[in-house]
C-alpha cells in the first residue's frame, strides 16, 4: 500500500485526477470504477477541466459506479446517476451508455446485483478503482460486519452513515436506509485501487484502516492486502498516522 499525503484538499483532487488521467491516458479503453460524495467532487472538477483544455479522452471509456440508493431513479436528484451526471458525465466526452450505476429503481436486489457484476466480468473488469472513505470505514456501501461481503449486495445502511449522508438531504428521515453497493471482492477485483481522503474528522478511520489489523470492523482496512493499491490523504486526514 503506497500512502501519498498532499498538502490540502486541493493538491489530493489534483493528485487524484492526474492519476486517473495517466490511466486513460495510457489505456484509452480502461474501465474505471467510480465513487460519489464529497471528497472525490473535486477530483472530478478537475478531470472535467483537463478534458476541457484536451488533456484527457473519455470517448473510449467505460466506467460502473459502487453504488446506488435503493428507492431511487437515475433522474432523482438524490440518486448517484444524477451525481455523476452532474458531477462528471455531463461535461467530458464519454458515451453516456458506457457509464453504469446500479438501478436503484429495481427493488429486486437479485435481478440488480448478480447481473452488475456479470457486466464488470464482461468489460474484462476494473481498471482503476476510486474510493472514498466512511467514518466508519465503510468503503462503498459496505458496512462494518462480520465477514466481508463478496459481490455486490443490498446493504442495510448504519445509523451514523445515515446521519453523516443526511448533510444532502432536507433531513435524516428522508435519506434512504438501504443501498445496492459493490462487495469487498468485486472492489479487490480491480487491477488498481485509488482512495481520495480529506478532513481531520477522517483521521482516526485512516489510521485504523490502514495502520490497524485488517477486519471487517474496519471494511477498507481489506485494502492493505491488495497488491496496488495507492491512498491520498491530505494532510489532515492523515494527522493520525
């Protein structure tokens, strides 16, 4: 596990995207794995400018996102879909088509889940995989458990993972209690593993996720066992190590 710590929330977006950029760059029909919330937006931010300015090409890629809410459609403006519509799809050049999010509109988590990863193994896999980190140390929607869940799944979302997404809703109540996510073998599966983490709230889980023993308490802490993976923490998050 290779841990960089950037000067500030700046310097790790840029860090960040200039890693995925390289990807593309050198593979121009890679397949990304992508993550939402707050810290990867200004990865994002910054690969929509390099796409802008003719740095990067997004035409030949394909990309499927960790994870969805459960009871909402790709056009609610609280689903990921439109997060990365929003965010990132909507401002580079990529085939719209190519970009995959699980449907959270089906509550048959069967007919959505085996299927996702079917498409992962059909595409050749994962190239590049972005995450973000919960306070928990929840990666995807994977939650702290007993065992590390393999492929992806319906999850019963935590109390506190509830409260901390509340933050981009009008209240707690409304955000969703279950999600469909990617498991801990589906991310393991990828050939490279990218973690963006920013803030000193952050800190505690980055040392016990990547300094402690790995278990699925700690669901990122699995990463310490992957063969390439690289963690960006700005100096803050990183406090703690």
């Amino acid at each position: 596990m290779n841990i960089v710590i950037a000067e500030d929330y700046d310097q790790m977006s840029r860090i960040a995207a200039d890693t995925i950029a390289e990807c593309v760059r050198a593979l121009p029909d890679c397949v990304l794995g992508l993550a939402t919330g707050s810290t990867p937006i200004g990865t994002y931010e910054c690969l929509v400018a390099d796409c802008s300015a003719g740095k990067v090409d997004f035409s030949g890629v394909s990309t499927f996102n960790l994870d969805e809410y459960v009871g909402l459609a790709g056009d609610d403006p609280q689903s990921y879909r439109y997060f990365m519509d929003q965010h990132l799809f909507d401002h580079v050049n990529i085939d719209k088509a190519s970009t995959r999010v699980p449907d959270g509109s089906n509550p048959d988590a069967a007919a959505v889940c085996a299927p996702y990863d079917e498409a992962i193994f059909d595409a050749g896999g994962i190239d590049l995989q972005l995450l973000g980190l919960g306070h928990n140390g929840h990666i995807g929607f994977n939650e702290p458990a007993d065992e590390f869940p393999v492929g992806t799944h319906i999850v019963d979302l935590t109390e506190r993972t509830i409260e901390a997404n509340s933050r981009l809703f009008d209240s707690a109540d409304e955000v969703p209690r279950q999600a469909y996510t990617m498991g801990i073998g589906t991310i393991m599966g990828a050939r490279a593993v990218l973690v963006v983490v920013s803030g000193e709230d952050k800190a505690e889980t980055v040392k016990a996720a990547f300094r402690g023993p790995v278990r699925p308490e700690v669901p990122a802490s699995v990463l310490q066992l992957h063969p390439n993976c690289t963690v960006i923490c700005d100096r803050a998050a990183a406090s703690a190590l």
